[in-house]
C-alpha cells in the first residue's frame, strides 16, 4: 500500500497494527465478540472503530475500482401530468339511512 506524502508513517502503521491486533483479538477470544455493559459491543470497539480512524487517516479516499462503478444513476422521469386519485363512491349502509 502506497501511503502519501502527507499522512504520517508512523502513525499509519499504528493504525494497521490496531486493526490487525483487533481482529485477532475478536477472533480468538469469544468474550471479545460480545457485549461489554462498560464498553458496549466490543468488536466495534476492537475492529470497526480503528478501521474508520485508519480510513480518516487517509482522507476518506474511495477505492479506485468503485469509484468507476459509482457513477450517479439518473431516473428518467415519465412525460405528462400527474396522476390524479379517483372519487370512489361508498355504498350507503342501511343504518345510516335509518337514522
């Protein structure tokens, strides 16, 4: 992975090996897959949490391949007017003709 000029090596590498370090974590120990009452869930603490700091460290950069594929989808819309709801009549019921 190329890293640019202006990210900080050191701090990247920390950011990866808190991820990896994280991911092993969660997948060795099952106590780390579930719920902490201090922490919460812990593996968005051990694995998604370093992962979207690793991400900002970077800029929030999408990936090459899906930023071709990313491309806005424009919905054509249909020509003319606006459908409009049909008056439905209510067949009376016999107790309101009684009253």
């Amino acid at each position: 992975m190329q890293t640019r000029p202006d990210i900080h090596s050191g701090l990247d590498v920390l950011m990866r090996h808190a991820v990896a370090i994280g991911v092993a974590i969660v997948a060795l120990l099952p106590a780390a897959r579930g719920f902490s009452p201090t922490f919460g869930w812990m593996p968005l603490w051990l694995v998604a949490m370093p992962l979207c700091a690793w991400w900002a460290l970077h800029r929030f950069r999408v990936p090459a391949r899906e930023a071709e594929t990313a491309a806005p989808v424009r919905m054509r819309r249909r020509a003319g007017a606006q459908a409009r709801r049909r008056r439905v009549s209510m067949p009376r019921s016999r107790h309101s003709q009684a009253a």
